[in-house]
C-alpha cells in the first residue's frame, strides 16, 4: 500500500500593517507644525527686534536677520563699492569734460526702498509673516535705478549748455535813453538737446559704465518776433508827477512810449544776423513834470560810493556809458531797479567798446568790459542808503576797487543786479564818470537819522601758488605768465544800522561770497629744471614782467570799515559820501624769478585782473555755483 506523500507547506504572508499611512500621515504633519511654528518664532522675533526675516534678499544678497540701517550698509559695500568716487566725464564739443559726481547725482540702486519692502513683509503681524514665509520661502528683491538728486543733473545740463562755441542768441528789442528802440537780429548757434543727452547720461549711470558720454548738440535758430507783442511789451502809459498827501507818497512822472508795429517790422526785416538797428518810439511828454516837483524830492543824500577806474580807454568809455545810462534814474516807492533792465545789452549798436576781460581763464577782447564796476559802485551805494537788495551776485574772483563782499557781477541775460525801493519817497540815483573817479549818489527824502557802516570779516583764505608748465615755444631760460593768479577767500559781509545817537540797532549778515582761487601758470622750456629737465632754470626773467599778485594770506578776519560808530551825529539831510576806497599796493613777491601781473587795462591799480565781461555767450562759472560777470 502506498503511504501518503506528506501534504505540501504552505508559505505563511505576514499581514500588511493597516497602522503605515497613518505613521506617515503623523511625520509629515508633526513636520508641518514643527516647520510653522519655527517660522512664526522666527517671525515674531524679527517683528519684535526690528530686523529684516530670514531667507530675504536683495540684489542677490543675503539680508536676513538686519536692521534697516546694516541691510543697506552690506548692500552699498557689496552691491555699489565702484560707486564711492566715480565720476562720469561728459564731453561737450571742443571742450573739457564735466566730471559728474556719481554721489552727487544719488544715482544708483534705490536700496533703501528695497529694505524698506523687505522689512516690511515681516512685520505685517507673526501670523501673516509666517504662514507666508511656510508656503512661499525665502523672498528676492531688486532695488530699483534711480536719480535722487535730479537738480544736480540739470544744473551740469545748464553748464554744459552754456560751453558750446557758439550758443544761439536771441533777437533783442531794447529801448534806449534817446527814444529809439535798439533791434538786434538774433544769431544761430549751437545749443544742447537736453533730452537726448540726458537719456545717455542715466542709462551710463544705471549701468555703471563711466566711460566718457558725448553730449547731443544741435543747431537752434532764433524764433521770428512777433511785433505785436513787442509793442506791447515796450509801451508805458503817460502818467502825472504827483503827490499824494493822504498817504505822504510822491508819483514821479512817466514819460508815454509806443511803437509802430509795422514800421518796426520793415526796419527788421533786411538785417543780417547779429546786426543791429534803430527804430524811433513815439513818446508822449506827461503834463507835469517831476521837476516841477523838484523842491520836495531828492533832497537828502542816502547813499554814496566813489571809486578810482583805470585801465584802457576803452574800458573807461565802456564805464562812462553804463553810468550815464544809470544817472538820472528814478524809482518811485516799491519800484525795483534792474541793471541789465536799464543798461541794456552791452553791444557795439550801443556804444559799448573791445576792453581786456577774463573768459576761461584767459585775457580776451570782450564788448562792454568794465561795466561791473558800475553794477558793483551802485551796490555799495544801496547797502549805505539801506534800500533792500532783491538780486545779486558775488564775483568769481576777488575785485579790488571795492572791500570784498560789496562787489556785484552781471551778465545779460542771466545775472542781474536789482534792489527795492522800500522808502516811502521816490528815490534817484546820480552816475558819473569824471576823469578817472566814479561817482554814485542815491538821493531821496531821509525820515530819521539811522546810517549804515558794512563791516566785513574773512573767515577763510587760500593762496595762490605757481605752476610749472612745459611749452616747447619758449626758449630755454625764459619764463611765460600764461595765467595770473588769484588769492581764494571766503568773506561775509554785515549791514550794521546806528541810529543817529552811534547807537547799534541791528547788526544783519549782508551775503556770503565765497572768492575762487586760480594758481598762476607759467611757461618754461621743458629743458627747464623746473619741469624736470636738467637745463639752467633761471636766465632770464619771463616776458612783460611786473611784480606779481601778492599770495601772503592777511589775517582771517578784514577789519570793518567803521568798528565804531562817529562820534558825531549825522545830519538829518545828508549823509557824508564815501570816501574813496582805496587798494593798497601790491607787495612783491617773494620768488626768486618776477613775472608778469594782470594787463594794465585790466584792472589798473587793482592787485587782481578785472572780472569777465558780456560777451553773448555764457558766463564763466565755478565748479558749483558763482559765474563771473563783466
């Protein structure tokens, strides 16, 4: 019988846990807690500690866990540190660059609004902050290009404008003292499309590329006039003198002006560019008269300057002109006077001569040079008289026919010298030139004793030193001025007012003037030692010479004019005239080779060259604020 095979053993399957789902379900939960609630620690602490979440940047850079002031620290030394000192050079034409300042601009990454974003998406309450760090991570920023200082580039814009060779002038319609209207057909030039160059200049900024960028020049032609409007703009209505005894004013009279417009337009028409003609204006005389008024006006002496003009004769017409212009000149109270308004342009139409003037930083031929010193005389005489001063400007340079701090420059066109009259009287002002002295008087009607003394006090000083340059023209041995030099100085000027007792009533600061200095340069062989060559350095003394300006620096602080007030009391109608002021003479140098001081026509006795005259063009400028004038 056969035995039975032994049944087959059946593999025993361990049951599959029903428990593994759940385990991970818990795992990943239990994470998703430990995650948030880390998240939201990390977010109430930075809420309560005033610093940026963790896991942010900007411009790829790790901010976390900053206060403001370090996250924009860190971006600025990692992000910008080429920044600190760039400049970008902007060519104009033929001439030098102008260096723009990278900081002065602000121009960069907006880093302060990007921290700004950063922060505040971590304190928007621990809640928000956190579940939107858990489910969105760490956050990226950018900062975005901005200008922050937008008036620094269009201030460079005004300047480079004005370094074009031949900027357009416009046409001018002027009136003069002899009832003629003065026409002046405007010129074409070069002028600068500040659009264009202004896109180049932001996107080299934005991509930090300092290479230099080629302002867009354009040619510009002058609008045709519109005749109409200018008679409108040179009529005056006739008016009466008259004196008003409810309210104690005098009204001086006004001559009436009109003018052909069509006439004037027929006379314009055939004139070449910078050509200039004369139109008759039609002038009604008023009935009565300010001289009929005479014996209640202008009989007190409010103000005064004297001063000594040198130089060439041209100069001295130059002067004599812009004073006669002036003399005779009345402003009724409230009324402001306008130098370049009176005046007019300084044109050879007008009269006005070729006199030695300054234009970056040579000795040039200009028409009108020397009509400063009027501007300047006229100022002084307004500070003595106490009259509000609305508009002026400071040399660049020194002068030195008035006490530093009393000089105003003008240039047609863009530098004015105005002042009020805020007396209750009309008041006149008298202009001479006699001989070689320039008289100024404002005279008008004095209601108390007060008087005035300028005191001036130089709170800084920089001398001028010598420049060796080498030029292959000049032989060896010789030595040639090609710049004279200028002592730099910062002063303020105070208008003091004393009652008629000598007793101080207010004491105010007039104006800030801050005065370049310019180093002279000189001309030598470049075999000279003095530039590094190894010929004689001194064979004989440079061309033209005559002792130097003077580059000892005086005392930090100028005397005042008057410490003290008169012993005294002026008299209720007059107030002494000032005395002349006087330059004391240049004391020699002290260098071993004498060179060349400023061209005698330039500025006469003064110790430094006479300032830059209108020329059409621009005004010289300094690096930030201050053009010369004529």
């Amino acid at each position: 019988m056969k035995k039975n095979s032994p049944a087959p053993k059946r593999a025993i399957e361990k049951p599959k846990s029903k428990s593994t789902p759940k385990k991970i379900g818990g795992i990943v939960a239990g994470v998703v807690v430990v995650l948030a609630v880390v998240t939201c620690a990390s977010c109430v602490k930075a809420a309560h500690n005033d610093t940026i979440v963790r896991g942010t940047q900007i411009c790829g850079v790790s901010v976390s866990g900053l206060t403001k002031e370090e996250a924009v620290a860190r971006l600025e030394e990692t992000v910008t540190p080429d920044t600190v000192d760039a400049v970008l050079p902007l060519e104009v034409e033929s001439e030098e660059p102008l260096y723009l300042s990278v900081n002065e601009a602000q121009a960069g990454p907006d880093f302060q609004a990007a921290v700004d974003e950063a922060y505040e998406r971590g304190h928007r309450g621990w809640l928000k902050s956190g579940m939107d760090r858990m489910f969105h991570g760490s956050h990226s920023y950018d900062a975005e290009f901005r200008i922050g200082n937008p008036g620094y580039l269009d201030s460079a814009m005004d300047t480079a404008d004005s370094l074009l060779a031949q900027s357009m002038v416009d046409h001018t319609f002027t009136p003069d003292n002899k009832g003629n209207l003065v026409m002046t057909r405007g010129i074409s030039g070069r002028a600068l499309d500040r659009d264009a160059t202004m896109a180049l200049i932001v996107d080299a900024l934005e991509s930090r590329n300092y290479a230099p960028v080629e302002a867009v020049v354009i040619t510009a032609k002058p609008d045709d006039p519109d005749f109409e409007a200018v008679a409108e703009s040179v009529y005056v209505a006739a008016q009466d003198a008259r004196y008003d005894a409810s309210s104690g004013e005098f009204y001086a009279d006004v001559t009436g002006v009109s003018l052909n417009a069509e006439g004037a337009e027929a006379a314009f028409e055939p004139l070449a560019e910078g050509e200039s003609t004369t139109y008759p204006l039609t002038l009604t005389k008023p009935a009565v008269t300010t001289a009929d008024l005479s014996a209640d006006l202008f009989k007190d002496l409010l103000g005064s300057c004297t001063c000594t003009a040198s130089g060439s004769s041209n100069r001295l017409s130059n002067i004599r002109r812009a004073a006669a212009s002036v003399n005779g000149t009345i402003l009724n109270p409230g009324e402001e006077f306008s130098y370049n308004g009176v005046v007019g342009s300084r044109t050879t139409a007008a009269g006005y001569l070729p006199a030695p003037a300054y234009s970056g930083g040579k000795t040039v031929q200009e028409v009108g040079g020397g009509i400063c010193q009027v501007s300047s005389s006229i100022y002084y005489a307004a500070l003595k008289a106490n009259l509000k001063i609305s508009e002026r400007h400071p040399h660049m340079y020194a002068v030195g026919y008035l006490p530093d701090g009393t000089d105003a420059t003008v240039y047609y066109g863009s530098l004015d010298f105005k002042f009020v009259n805020d007396t209750k009287y009309p008041i006149r002002i008298d202009a001479a030139l006699n001989g070689s002295t320039l008289n100024i008087k404002i005279l008008g009607t004095k209601t108390n004793n007060n008087y005035v003394q300028i005191e001036t006090q130089q709170t800084a000083y920089d001398s001028a030193t010598t420049v060796y340059k080498a030029d292959s023209g000049v032989a060896l041995g010789n030595a040639v001025v090609d710049t004279t030099p200028y002592n730099g100085r910062t002063v303020d000027a105070y208008r003091c007012v004393y009652s008629g007792d000598g007793s101080l009533i207010s004491r105010t600061l007039e104006s800030h003037n801050k005065y370049l200095r310019r180093d002279k340069v000189v001309l030598v062989n470049p075999a000279d030692s003095r530039v590094g060559g190894s010929g004689s350095a001194a064979v004989s003394a440079p061309s033209n010479t005559t002792p130097p300006v003077d580059t000892t620096p005086p005392p930090a602080t100028t005397p005042p004019e008057t410490t003290t007030p008169p012993e005294t009391t002026p008299p209720v109608t007059t107030t002494p005239e000032t005395p002349p002021v006087t330059v004391p003479e240049t004391p020699p140098d002290t260098g071993s080779t004498p060179e060349p001081a400023p061209p005698a026509d330039s500025g006469g006795s003064t110790p430094e060259p006479a300032p830059p005259v209108d020329s059409g063009g621009a005004a010289e400028t300094a690096p930030a604020p201050e053009p010369a004038g004529e």
